[in-house]
C-alpha cells in the first residue's frame, strides 16, 4: 500500500505539474498574442499617423499653389487691360505735346478718335455701357439723383443720363447716374 500510495501521490503530483506547465503555458500564450496585437494597432497607428502628415502637407502645399496661381492670373489679367489701354493713352500723350500749330477742329478731331479707340479697347475686355435716355429705370442698374416732371415721357423712365453706367456680363462695375421722369 505504501508503493501504491506513493505512485498516486507521484501521480498526482505529475497531474498538477502538468497542469501548473498548462496553466504557465496558456497565460504566455495571451501575452504574447496581446504583444502581438499591440504591436499590430501601434503599426497601424503609425501608418495612419503618417498618412495624416502627408495629407496635411499634400493639402499646405495645394493652398500654397493655389495662392501662387490666383496672383499669377491676377497680374496677367491687370497686364492684359493695361496693355489694351496703353495705346489710347499714347495717343492722349501726343494730344497733350499739342503745340498750337494744329487747328481746333483738327484738334478735336484727334480727341474724339482717341475716344472711339478707348470705347474699342473698352469692347474688347468685354466692358458695354449703359443707361441711355428713354430706357426704363432699373434700381439694380441705376442710380436715380434727380426726379423730373416729364409729360413727354412715360413714368419711370430715364430722362437725363449724368453719367453713363459699365458693365462686364453681368457684373455692374458701375451704375448709371441719371434723372427720372414721373
């Protein structure tokens, strides 16, 4: 009985060294598989961490171009009106050097074609006038300074232009002065 006491206490013992390694085992198990899964989500964390950078940098260096090329387009734009208007203001340079050896009506013949040339130039940027006498009075197109009493004239109609109003499109660069019948 001693012998048979001895083997099932060897027995036992085996049993909970067994089972103490098994224990041992399965908790180093979940450690490592939590490592393993920590390292992975701090992997994940800095790959997203380094899309983020080169998103925000992506995007600085976007709004930084976008800068550059609205001032680009800006100052090609104010070149393309300067240079349309630059031989008008040559020829209003030449009326000015006007040396008294020329007559008046030659004189004023030269103003009105410097005129037509600037109201061309005007043409081709795309700039129109309006408000012109008889028209209907528009609130958004004009500015009315004076009413008169006009029985020729129909309410509401232009009956002085002051001055004349400019537009690109549909954008009023500005508005028309004129006098308004009632």
């Amino acid at each position: 009985m001693a012998k048979e006491k001895k083997a099932k206490a060897e027995k036992t013992e085996k049993a909970q060294k067994e089972k103490v390694a098994a224990a041992k085992s399965e908790t180093a198990e979940p450690e490592k598989k939590e490592d393993t899964e920590l390292d992975k989500i701090r992997k994940e964390l800095d790959e997203k961490n380094d899309q983020y950078l080169r998103l925000a940098a992506e995007y600085d260096n976007f709004r930084k171009r976008s800068q550059k090329e609205k001032e680009a387009l800006y100052a090609d734009c104010k070149s393309s009106v300067i240079s349309e208007l630059l031989a008008v203001i040559d020829n209003f340079e030449r009326c000015v050097d006007f040396n008294g050896n020329t007559s008046v009506e030659d004189y004023r013949k030269g103003v009105e074609m410097t005129y037509k040339q600037f109201l061309t130039a005007l043409s081709k940027l795309g700039i129109e006038s309006f408000g012109a006498e008889g028209e209907t009075f528009d609130p958004n197109l004009h500015n009315a300074v004076m009413h008169e009493e006009n029985d020729d004239l129909p309410e509401n109609t232009i009956s002085k232009v002051l001055m004349k109003g400019y537009k690109t499109g549909d954008k009023i660069i500005r508005a028309a002065v004129v006098a308004v019948a009632n």
